[in-house]
C-alpha cells in the first residue's frame, strides 16, 4: 500500500508560468529516493490558485527519511532561487486504497 504526500501551495495567478518553469527543471525532477514511486505537479485549470504536487511513495518513513535529507535541502533550496512564489503550503497525507 503506497503513501501519497499532497503538497499543496497556493501560488499567486501572475507567477503560475514560473512556477511550473521551476518544476520542469532539474530541481523539480524528484530523486532516486528509497522507497520513491512517483510525481506528479497539478495545475488548476479553473480559478482556483492552489497547485498540488504529488508524491508517491512506499512508506512513510521513506517520504520522512527523504525529507530530513541533504537532497530534498537542495532541491528546495534551488526552487527558492529568484524568491519565494507560494504564498502559502500544507501537506497532506493519503494511503492508498487498493
């Protein structure tokens, strides 16, 4: 059974193009992480201004594992370059049902 870590941030509509440029580099590549199953960055498509960015993974102490890392420091710290666009974050965390 996978864990899904929704990371969902609110971003204002004027930087929406940049925000997704920075997810279609190399920082937003996702790593070759233990445990590691997959990404996926949402947009919304109505006039909403949250972006989700999924991740699966095995467990949840992969996703923590991941987190407390020297890479998930430097990706985000790579996202951060230029300045900060979300406004706002939260994590959520789903089990997939199967």
């Amino acid at each position: 059974m996978s864990i899904v870590k929704v990371n969902a941030i609110t971003v204002p509509r004027e930087d929406f193009d940049e925000f997704v440029r920075r997810y279609r580099t190399p920082a937003g590549e996702m790593p070759d992480a233990a445990g590691f199953e997959g990404f996926e960055l949402l947009q919304p498509d109505d006039d909403r201004r949250v972006f989700f960015v999924l991740t699966r993974w095995r467990s949840d102490a992969d996703f923590k594992a991941w987190t407390q890392s020297g890479d998930f420091a430097a990706r985000h710290a790579r996202h951060q370059e230029g300045g900060q666009i979300g406004t706002h974050s939260e994590i959520l965390s789903f089990r997939s049902v199967e």
